[in-house]
C-alpha cells in the first residue's frame, strides 16, 4: 500500500497485524468491526483464550489508534462468554486496557437481537444483545445525530396532550443535577434522537461465514459517525458486510481480512453493490468535553434534551 488514495476501495488478505501498518497515519474516518470474541469462532479463526485476548487485542488496537483520524471514531462489536459458570471478564479488562492505551470509552451502545430464539441453560438465560463499544482518540469528535433520526412515536400523542408546568420547564433536583426535560420542545415535531440501544434482527440471509452481523448495524454507525466520502475500515472484514454498508452509503472502505475463502466471498458481495444514485450531506455536530456546537440548525434540535 502506499500514501496514495490508491489503497482505498479494497479488500485484502492477511493478518491485521501484519497489513495495519501499512495503511498511511491519520487516514481513517470510522472503525467498525466485530473481531473473534474469546474462543468463539473456533471453526473460522482457531480462538483465543480469554485470558489471552487482552494481550493479543492491544497490539491491534494501537495500529488502529494510529490509522485512525484525530476526529474519528473506533465502534468495536464484542460480547462476554461464560467460562466455568460464570462471566469472564476479558471485555471489562479490555475497555480499561485500550483506556490505559489512550483511548476515550465514549460511548456504548447495545445491539439488541430482537429475534432471538429461546435457550435452556441450568443458570441463565439466552443472550440477546452484544455491544459495541465506541472508542475516539479524544474528546472531540465527528458525529451527525441528525442522519439517524427516527419517528417520534405514538408516546408523543398521549404523552404531550396534557403538559404540567414541571414539563414547560428544565427542573432540577435536589442536589442541582439537572433533572427533568423541557417537555413542551416536542410539541410539533416529527422526528427524534434515538436513544442507545440498537433493535436489530441478526444475520439470517447470509450462510457463508460462521458470525455474520447484520448490514444494519455497520450501516448505522457510518451514518452516525462518517460522511458522503469518508474512509471506513474493517480490520476483520469476514464476509465483507462493513465493506457493503460503506459503498451503499457513498464511502470508501478498506477491508482486512485472513481467510482467502471469505476475502473471495466479500469480493463477490463489493462488486454486486450498486452505488447509491445520490447521497445527503448530513448536518455535523463536534462533540467537545460534553459541549455540543453545530454547523446548522441542528443546534436547536440538540436543545431538546438539555
């Protein structure tokens, strides 16, 4: 690869480790991935014990860390396994290890499967959610809240019909916190922030790779976090989803993949993506040390939750 542009809109095969590096500084606009969680997978990547994977994710995360734009963001897909009846800690050590790394544990949001099968366990239930853990280099960073706006919902008809004079105002509790919303700012409008949790069906369609996430997902967050334009990237690319998230959407993609057997299926899913016939500039909100600035007037949308 070289500092040239030449090195976007490809998959390629190898180790991340081995090709990060090859990838220019500073060059990345969103990170979105799902690695092999501990000992899962075992059939596609060989698995990695728990109490190794910490030890062998920092090494990636630091090339990612240097790829990645100062004002880009890092969404990590990963989950807890149970290990001799009880929750192993290896994603918990992992957040505070990429923190002591000089990352920024921003945010996390919660993928909720939604058509998620019963199971039978003698001490828990099914898991029906996974995280995706968002990381930046800093504080400030890119991110356009109005590209993922949702309907307000039937709560708005009941729920604004009749407003106290508590809803009219922002109230504040006992020790100055700062709470309770203005109510009222929600009268009239159709759409709203969405809030953290993701529902989303898993991957049915899609039989080639043994943990496939669905194309919603790496969708929501490119609209989320990058621009018509931006560069994405997935150091463990799979069977290519990410890659076809960007292209539906208007962005470039690198992928980054070890299997030649699913580097080949990704291939054959990028070049059946059409390109989108036209793509919205979304409305860019810098996050700054919890202040909110705004280059339009999604700045008076923003209001409505403070």
């Amino acid at each position: 690869m070289t500092s040239d542009a030449d090195w976007q809109n490809k998959i390629y095969q190898g180790d991340s480790l081995t090709l990060l590096p090859t990838l220019p500084d500073n060059s990345i606009d969103l990170i979105v991935t799902s690695p092999p969680y501990a000992d899962q997978r075992s059939n596609t990547y060989g698995g990695i014990h728990p109490d190794k994977y910490v030890e062998w994710f920092l090494p990636i995360a630091a090339q990612l860390k240097r790829v990645l734009k100062p004002e880009g963001s890092f969404i990590l897909n990963i989950k807890e396994r149970v290990v001799d009846g009880e929750r192993h800690t290896y994603v918990l050590e992992l957040i505070i290890a990429l923190r002591k790394q000089g990352w920024f544990w921003t945010e996390e949001y919660m993928w909720h499967k939604k058509n998620s099968y019963p199971g039978k366990w003698p001490n828990r239930f099914r898991d029906g959610w996974e995280r995706c853990l968002h990381f930046t280099k800093s504080k400030h960073f890119k991110m356009y809240q109005d590209a993922v706006r949702v309907p307000m919902g039937d709560w708005a008809q009941s729920r604004l019909k009749k407003l106290s004079e508590t809803d009219k105002i922002r109230d504040e509790s006992r020790v100055n916190s700062g709470f309770g919303k203005n109510i009222s700012k929600w009268i009239d409008r159709d759409m709203a922030y969405p809030d953290n949790v993701l529902h989303l069906a898993t991957e049915c369609g899609n039989k080639s790779h043994s943990a496939v996430f669905p194309l919603e997902l790496p969708s929501w967050f490119i609209k989320l976090f990058t621009q018509p334009g931006d560069v994405v990237l997935d150091p463990f690319l799979g069977s290519g989803t990410s890659a076809v998230a960007a292209i539906q959407l208007g962005r470039s993609y690198v992928g980054l993949e070890v299997k030649s057997e699913y580097v080949e299926i990704a291939n054959q899913r990028v070049k059946s993506t059409k390109l989108p016939v036209s793509a919205i500039q979304p409305t860019l909100f810098l996050l700054d040390d919890d202040n909110l600035t705004s280059e339009s007037d999604g700045e008076k949308e923003q209001k409505l939750f403070g």
